[in-house]
C-alpha cells in the first residue's frame, strides 16, 4: 500500500517552484491558485527570497500549492487509483484535503489563504517561537517541558518533539536540556498548534461554514488522533481545530504502519517526512518529490502496487 504525504510549513526554500513552472501549463495553474488565495504565488515560488517566504501568510497558500501541482502530476494516468492513502502534517493536511475531494483546489487555497493570514496575524500579538526537540525519552522531556513553560505542538515521531513557547521560555529549555538531547531554533513566526493561535481558529471557523465539503474518495488521516476520516465535514472541522491543537505526525505514521504501508511518496516541497519515515518507518521504501525530475521515481513506487 502506497500512501501519499504533505509537508507542512518550514519545508519552502527561495526558487523551488522554478523547475516546476518551467512547464507552462503548471504555471498558469500556479497562477489560477494564487489568485485563489490572494497571493501572488508565481512570484515567491521563483524569486521571492528566504524572508519574504517564511512569512506564514506566504509560506502556507505556497506550500498547499506546490502539493496540489505535484498531485496533478503524480496523479494522471489512473495512478490516483493505486494510492492506499494520503495524509498531510499541519497545513499539508489541505493539501491532502483536495487530493481526497474534501475540498476542490480553488476552495483549498482560498482556506489555506485565510488561514496563513489568520495565524500570521494571531502570532503578532505575542512573540513567541518555536523549537525542534531530538532525542530523550518522551516522558522526562514532557516533564521538563511543564517546567521551562514550553507547549509540545508537533509530535513528529522517530525522537522527535517540536515545541512552542515565548523566547525566554524556549531559552530556559535550551539551558536545560538533557545529556544528549538536541534543542534546534526554528525559522517560524509564532507558537502554532498552540492557545496562542485561539484567534486563527475563530475565523477559520467562519471560513469553514462557508465551504461544501464532501465526503473522501481516498482514505484520509488526521494529524488530530492518527485516525481515518470518512466525513469530509468532520475534516474540515478538523482542519479548524488543528491550528490551536498538536499535530500527532507520530500516530499518523503508526497508522500506516497498521495499514501494511509499503512505500511512501512526499509531495513538493519534499524532504522532511520522507526523513522522519526513515526513524518513523524504518525499512519503507520512500521518494521525496522535490522536482518533476523526481516524478519518475514515485511513478515506479505506484506501478510496484499495481
């Protein structure tokens, strides 16, 4: 069984969409989904720089939209029909929202557009951070998370706790960190999947009563239990809660694995969850699809699972 994942924020670097827009049909496409979401995608995809991308109302429409012309490709041809599953970690989950049908891609970027904005906007209230948590043994780091004042937001799997708290508490967990334990800063602008996201989570809320979401026609898990979702409603009503809830990456990943996975292919902009499969999901064969060069690759993955 072949599942399908999509990275969420932190995964975009300046120019990564320039090999995919080579072509022009992806480029209008491109187009037609930035203006969905009111941002000007074709820009950051190609020249926008390193600051300007990680601004969360650019980073997340650029994200879901890498994912959804990735898709487009790796989906034609019938091979859609050889896919076990899909899930997506944080914002990817909209983006595997639209390659389920939950949602069409014009109303997943219109979503992921509020919904960059809405948390761009809830993180400038206070400042806060966020930092990646490897190694340790997971009940004396919760522990020590309580005590520092730190909020664990990602549990990503295969030893690793992504956390989020103020500056000076993310400090105090870097001073105090255990014999063998990495604490690595994140290029982030605020505390997501955290309460400090409660305001996002209200408009999105108005956002989702304005969707007609249907019901999946791929088998879809949530970051919120690791469970499949059978109702599209329910994961849009998901979707909402997730900005201000943990992202459970580590029980989606034992979902596959109790699903029988037999190999994994990660959509632009891939990389980090092909590698938490390799700790994750040990022995799974995986295909980061970064470029249109990688396609080949994650075709032959599908063609194995025919």
């Amino acid at each position: 069984m072949i599942v399908v994942v999509c990275p969420g924020q932190g995964s975009q670097t300046p120019g990564f969409l320039e090999p995919w827009i080579a072509e022009p049909a992806f480029r209008a496409t491109l187009g037609e989904l930035g203006e969905a979401a009111g941002v000007d995608l074709v820009a950051h995809g190609t020249v926008s720089d390193a600051d300007t991308i990680r601004d969360t109302a650019v980073a997340q429409p650029l994200i879901v939209a890498a994912g959804i012309l990735t898709l487009s490709a790796l989906f034609a041809d019938g091979r859609r029909d050889r896919v076990g599953g899909i899930a997506g970690h944080s914002v990817g989950e909209i983006t595997a929202a639209a390659a389920a049908g939950i949602l069409s891609n014009a109303d997943a970027m219109r979503f992921v557009g509020e919904r960059g904005r809405a948390m761009a906007a809830a993180a400038a209230q206070t400042k806060t951070g966020m930092s990646a948590v490897v190694g340790g043994v997971e009940a004396e780091l919760l522990a020590l998370f309580d005590e520092v004042g730190v909020i664990p937001a990602n549990y990503n799997g295969g030893g690793q706790i992504v956390v989020a708290g103020t500056p000076d508490a993310l400090g105090r967990l870097a001073e105090n960190a255990p014999r063998g334990v990495r604490v690595i800063p994140l290029q982030v602008a605020g505390a997501f999947h955290t309460h400090y996201m409660a305001p996002a989570v209200e408009h999105l809320a108005s956002v989702a009563a304005t969707l007609t979401p249907a019901d999946p026609t791929l088998p879809i898990w949530t970051n919120n239990d690791g469970t499949l979702v059978a109702s599209g409603p329910r994961f849009v009503e998901l979707l909402v809660g997730q900005v201000s809830s943990p992202v459970r990456w580590d029980l989606d990943m034992e979902a596959f694995a109790a699903a029988g996975v037999t190999g994994l292919i990660e959509v632009a902009p891939a990389g980090a969850l092909t590698g938490l499969a390799k700790r994750g999901l040990k022995g799974v064969p995986a295909v980061a699809v970064k470029t249109p060069d990688d396609l080949p690759a994650a075709f032959e993955l599908l063609d194995q699972a025919a």
